[in-house]
C-alpha cells in the first residue's frame, strides 16, 4: 500500500489532529469541494440541484463512533427527520447510515432496533435505508444486522467491500436475501490477511464480484450497486450487464460528491441509474482523511486552498 495512503488513513484515527485541522478555516473551506455544507439542509440543496439531471443523491451525516446511547437516539431521531424532509421535497433522495452512528459499539440490540425503525420509515416515506460498512472488526456484526433487516424490510442495502479477501463467500451468503448491495473498493487501513494490499487485487475482485452480482440480478437474486469512481470498471460492468441483457433499472452506479461529476452527468444521460452520495455534519474530518487517502493528489487542492484569500 503507497506511503501516502496509509498516511492518511493513521491520521483518520487521529483526534489531537482532528481538532487541529478542523479548527482551521482553509481545512473548511477545502473540504467543501465534497461536501456541500454541515446541514441536512445544504445536502437536500444540492440533490435538488442534481435532480433534473436524473442523478438520484443519498445522503449521509457524518459522525462515527458514540460516547452514549442518548446520542444514538438522537442520531436515529435526525434520520427520520431526513426521511420526512425528503418526502416533502418530493427528492430522489436516499438515507445512508453508519451503525457505529447508531450505537453498534455500546449496544448491538439498541442498533437492531433503531435500523429497524429507520427501515420502517424508509418503507413508509418511500425510500431506501442504506447500510455502510465501516472497518473489519464490524464486519461480522453488520452482515448480521443487515441479516435481520433485509428479511422483513425491502429496500434496504448494504456496502460490501471488493478489497477484503472474505467478499466472495459473504456475497453468496447474502443472495438468499434478494439483497441491495453497494460494491466498493473498501476505504481502510486493513491488515494484508485481512484486505488485498495492492490495488490491482482489490480491482480484479472489484470486477469478479460485479460480474457475480449482474448474475444474480439476471436471475432476479439482487438488486448490484457499483459504487465506484473506476470508469474503466464501470464500463467493463456495463458492458457486461449489456451482454447479460439486464434493463438498464436492474443495477445501479452510485459515486461520491464532488467526484468525477462529469461522469455521473453522462451516464445518466446514458439511461443508467445513477446517485450521488452526498455527506454532511460537523464530524468530517476522518472521512475527509478517508478521501484524501483514495487520492493524495487532493492534497494539492487543500495546500492551494490554504495560500488562496
Ligand atoms: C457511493 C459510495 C459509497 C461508499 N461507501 C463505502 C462504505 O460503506 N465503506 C467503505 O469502506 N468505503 C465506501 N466507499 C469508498 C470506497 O471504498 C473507495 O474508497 C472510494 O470509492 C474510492 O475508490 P474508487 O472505487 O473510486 O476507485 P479508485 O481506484 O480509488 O479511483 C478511481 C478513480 O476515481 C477518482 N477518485 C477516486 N477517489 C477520489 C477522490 N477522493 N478524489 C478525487 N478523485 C477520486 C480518481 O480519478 C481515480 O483514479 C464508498 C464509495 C462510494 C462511491
């Protein structure tokens, strides 16, 4: 893995750093470039500006790893805010979640119920609950929360990650479940039994496991996700979906804000469905470390930032 890299993905862990950066208005003023502002508000404002375009968005607070259950309520309770605000706006808006977000390190019971409850508004509003899968140590916990949900809720998804060696199996063992999957490269500091460390493993899986999924879609077992940024994967996949005959409604691509925006326009443009993630909250700066990590040629963005105004 480069040096850059894993950098960046040490420093993501990094609290005396977190409030350092944070604090410093070029840091803020750099992070916009994904994230269009702090509020729900700002991300329901640009899906609307994304909607026309038939780029449907999800959006997702940042904020990871709870010191009490109270705030996982509270974070449950925004959520159905989000859901409600998005139903009146009448969106093409999507809720992602974190289970960290929900107390899944203090109390696995207390995240079941609040995934519940939030799957029961997704249904109730119309949309979808999408589950992020955060390091490997939850791995085993949220293919099981996931597990419970999916089979008395419908339209919720899960991230499955092409770098960790396991995806194969936990892919198959899934499909029981009709599952939504997000496909991604996977965006942390793994140990090499663990992930893949050289990007050209995580890509090989990246696209095996696409093809597995466009399988399954074709025999009405999943609904795949390809949530990457990799157009030369992107279009292999859509090429592959093509000689499958898959309608274009039968998978999706799924990119982050403020990355490679040219392409979601086109694609959609193209037929394909395609949404956009759009994150917001004041707790960004591991995520935002996470993004510099996938590209540390940003870190020239922040550093002009920096000496600008
Ligand atoms: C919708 C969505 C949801 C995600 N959810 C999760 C999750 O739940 N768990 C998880 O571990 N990871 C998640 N990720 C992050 C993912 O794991 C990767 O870290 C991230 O997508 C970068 O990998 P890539 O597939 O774009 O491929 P890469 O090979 O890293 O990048 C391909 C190309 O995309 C562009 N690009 C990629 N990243 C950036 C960037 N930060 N800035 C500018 N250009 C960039 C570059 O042109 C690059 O050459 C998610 C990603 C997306 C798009």
């Amino acid at each position: 893995m480069p040096i850059a890299r894993k950098a960046f993905l040490a420093a993501s862990r990094n609290k005396w750093l977190a409030e350092r950066f944070m604090r410093r208005p070029f840091a803020r003023r750099a992070v916009r470039k994904f994230m269009p502002g702090e509020e729900l508000s700002d991300a329901l404002g640009a899906a609307k500006v994304l909607a026309p375009a038939r780029i449907g968005t999800i959006v997702t607070r940042l904020g990871e790893s709870l010191t009490g259950e109270s705030q996982a309520d509270a974070v449950r309770d925004h959520y159905l805010g989000a859901f409600d605000d998005i139903q009146r706006q009448g969106l093409p808006s999507v809720v992602s979640v974190k289970p960290t977000q929900l107390g899944l390190d203090l109390s696995m019971d207390a995240c079941r119920e609040h995934l519940e409850v939030l799957a029961q508004k997704a249904v109730a509003t119309g949309s979808q609950l999408w589950i992020d899968m955060e390091d490997s140590s939850y791995v085993d916990r949220t293919l099981a929360l996931y597990r419970h949900v999916k089979s008395r809720y419908a339209p919720v998804g899960i991230a499955i990650q092409a770098y960790l060696r396991r995806t194969p199996s936990d892919i198959e063992s899934l499909l029981d479940l009709n599952p939504m999957i997000r496909l991604v490269k996977g965006a942390y500091l793994e140990p090499p039994h663990v992930a893949f460390p050289a990007k050209r493993d995580v890509d090989l899986q990246f696209v095996s496991q696409g093809e597995r999924l466009l399988e399954a879609a074709r025999d009405g077992r999943a609904l795949p996700i390809f949530g990457t940024h990799d157009m030369t994967i992107v279009r292999h996949l859509t090429g592959r979906a093509g000689t499958l005959a898959l309608p274009l409604d039968r998978f999706e691509i799924h990119m982050l804000y403020g990355i490679q925006s040219a392409d979601q326009r086109a694609l959609a443009a193209e037929g394909y469905t395609v949404r956009c993630l759009i994150s917001y909250g004041a707790q960004w700066f591991p995520w935002y470390m996470r993004r510099l990590a996938e590209r540390p040629a940003n870190v020239w963005f922040v550093v002009r930032t920096a000496f600008s105004r």
